[in-house]
C-alpha cells in the first residue's frame, strides 16, 4: 500500500462558476508542471447549469429561467446552485487502482458514498447513470475532463437545493425529477458537516489526506 498523498485543500465558500473555473485551468496547468501538490477545490456556486458534450450531441434542451455556460467535462446537463457542494479534484491520478477513468469515476463515487454513511445516509451507484443515488432519487453528479491523467472538474452533492430547480431539469436519459436533494428525501445535512465527512474519508476512499490534518 502507497503512502497516502498529502492533498491542499481550499474551502472556497460561494464563487462564480466562470472565476473557479478558469482557477481549474490555472492549477491543472501548475500541477502537470510538478508546481503544486494535488489541490481539492471544495465550494458552492450561484445558481447555472452547466452542458457537457453529451447533451450537446444529444440537443437536451435547459428550460428558461435558468442561466447556462458549456463545459468541456463528461456528461450532460449539471445544475449548481444553493444547497449544492461542489467538489474538484486538481489531482495526478497515478496511484494504486487509478489505471483509467472508470476506476477513478468509481472512486469519486465511493468517496462520496463512504462520507455519506458517515453521518447516517445510505447511498449507493445506480446502473442508469453514474453518481450518488438514494432510495432511487439521484442526488450527485461526477464528471471529468482530463489532461494527461490530471484532471479538472468533478464530483456534486446536492445536501439542500431549492425546492424544484434541480428535480425541473431533464438529465441525459434521465427523467425531469430523478434528480433530488437529501433534504427532499428527508436528510439533514448542513454543508460544514458534508465537507468533515468528505475529509474524513478523503484517506480511506482515495489513499489521500488533507496537508493540514
């Protein structure tokens, strides 16, 4: 078993999707050039949805009302929003079991689902999309993009979105309303104790430790 990899991590609060998404760009060039260490980018965003090839090519369509931006990441269609943490990994994926991108996805999802437990929600995979699913009702989103194996972008919990804004969104394959917030499904979890279960887990899911623990 690797040592666990030292991991800086930034609690960045709420910030506009476009200004952490050009920080995104910044630090993966910085880590492919040995500058920085794996860096974890843990924060929420005003609300927009973001489009990924996926919906592109499949010509999903975003209801009005709702401000959108295109990505380059996996995936279709993500809301983030209020009640939503969002989580990017600006990590060099070279350790044990990280040989390609559906190992690394499954461990992003395990991460999630392990810090999930941790105070008391039972979550798991779903055979219809990747992310966190409970009791049927998707509640996360993983999706990466990629530059010789550092990556960018990453993983979503909705713990207490607004009531209808992310179920009223047509996923790829997926259903207006399958996508849910814990609090919808009567879970209550605030964003502080979220991000201490993610830290917590941060070791045993991805053999990763925060620098400042």
């Amino acid at each position: 078993m690797q040592p666990p990899r030292s991991v800086d991590v930034a609690r960045l609060g709420i910030s506009e999707y476009a200004k952490v998404e050009q920080e995104m760009r910044r630090l993966q060039n910085a880590r492919l050039a040995e500058k920085i260490p794996d860096t974890l980018l843990i924060v929420e965003h005003p609300e927009i949805v973001t489009i990924g090839p996926g919906a592109r090519r499949d010509g999903v369509i975003v209801p009005d009302g709702y401000p959108t931006t295109d990505v380059d990441r996996g995936g279709g269609i993500a809301w983030h929003g209020p009640g939503q943490l969002v989580v990017y990994p600006i990590f060099k994926w070279d350790l044990e079991g990280e040989e390609n991108v559906k190992r690394i996805t499954s461990k992003l999802e395990s991460w999630a689902i392990l810090a999930l437990a941790a105070r008391g929600i039972e979550a798991g995979t779903d055979e219809r999309m990747q992310g966190i699913w409970i009791e049927g009702a998707k509640v996360g989103s993983v999706g990466l993009a990629f530059k010789r194996w550092v990556s960018r972008h990453g993983f979503t919990i909705n713990y207490a979105t607004p009531k209808g804004r992310v179920e009223a969104l047509n996923g790829c394959g997926l259903t207006a309303g399958t996508t849910t917030s814990l609090n919808r499904l009567e879970y209550e979890l605030n964003r502080d104790e979220l991000i201490d279960a993610l830290l917590e887990k941060m070791p045993i899911a991805l053999n990763r430790i925060d620098a400042k623990s």
